[in-house]
C-alpha cells in the first residue's frame, strides 16, 4: 500500500512538472497571437485613416482618432470595421460635429432623445464617444433582429433602402478594414448579408 501511494505521488508530481513546463509555451503562443493581433490592428487603423484622409479631406491627426474608434468600437461590440465606416460616411461624411434631423449628432448621427441612457455623460461630437454609442446602438439592433443584419440597418437608418445603400458602401472600405483582427461583414454576416458580398 505504501508502494502504490508512493507511486501514486510521484506520477502526480511529474504530471503537474510536465503541465508546467508547458505552460509557459502556451503563454507565450498566446502572448505572440495577442501581438499579431495587435499589430494588425495597428496595421488596419493606419490604413483606415490614410483613407479617410485621402479620400474625405479629414486631417490626419481627425482620422487617426476616428479611425482607432472604429477599430475599438468594431472590437467591443463584434461589428466588422467597414461597417461602420460606411455608416460614418453616409450619415457624416466624417464630420464630427454634423447635425441632422431629430438632434442627430456626429459621426454616426446619434439621436440623443432616442437613446437618453446611453448618451448620459457622453460628448457626441467626440469620435471615440459618438462612435461607441453609434455601435452600441447597432449592436443593440443587430441583436433585436437576431442577427438579420439588414434588419438592424432598417432600425439605424429608417428604412431598407438605407440597408441597401450601406452595404454598398461597405465595399469601399473593406480593403482597409480587411487587415484587422475584425471580420469583413461578408465573413462575418454571410447569410444575413448577402449583398454585401455581390454588389461592386
């Protein structure tokens, strides 16, 4: 018995010796997808916001911010890039400070009456501000409609038609946003959003 307990012991030391050598392999395997991850991130924020400053006239340091905005927003809420970058662009054309109908404001054009709990305490003029509460409120549609992505759009914008104007948009910026640790709608909406993979 004393043999059987003696072996049973040192089986047991050499199985938690062996785990943990091993675990600082597995961290450092995590450690170096973390890295890429991030450096792709870097890679897509970079390549977003020399977009929108060729292609919208926003200054630099303007699309630098709104551009790591989006990355996050994308990240926290799982909401692919250009997504929302053709949000922005179709509710802004990326003006920060863009009024519309309602009391819209900002990028994505926040209607504060309509979403007095989330907008507390938040600058809507502000990038980071607007567009997290922008892809909260997607994010909240998007899950009202059980993933119908079309569906989510309607709510945002009003009508199917902004659905469909959106996601040909999307297309203009899924070049940018592709290098990003976030899925393209397409990968990440197949079904529920077709037309974003068969529009030009």
């Amino acid at each position: 018995m004393r043999r059987s307990f003696l072996l049973l012991t040192l089986t047991l030391s050499l199985s938690q010796t062996a785990l943990a050598q091993q675990a600082p392999q597995f961290d450092a395997s995590v450690t170096g997808n973390a890295v890429t991850q991030d450096a792709k991130a870097e890679q897509a924020s970079h390549k977003i916001s020399e977009l929108i400053t060729r292609k919208f006239g926003v200054a630099r340091a303007k699309a630098e911010t709104i551009a790591a905005a989006v990355m996050n927003s994308a990240s926290k809420y799982s909401l692919p890039p250009a997504l929302l970058l053709a949000i922005i662009s179709i509710e802004s054309r990326f003006k920060e400070t863009a009024r519309g109908p309602n009391n819209a404001t900002g990028l994505m054009q926040v209607v504060p009456s309509a979403h007095k709990t989330l907008v507390r305490n938040k600058d809507l003029t502000d990038a980071e501000d607007n567009i997290d509460a922008g892809s909260a409120i997607l994010h909240g549609y998007l899950k009202s409609a059980q993933g119908d992505i079309d569906a989510a759009l309607k709510n945002y914008g009003g009508s199917y038609a902004y659905a469909e104007k959106v996601s040909l948009r999307v297309k203009s910026f899924e070049s940018a946003a592709a290098s990003s640790a976030v899925a393209t709608v397409g990968q990440q909406f197949p079904s529920e959003y077709p037309c974003a993979l068969t529009h030009q």
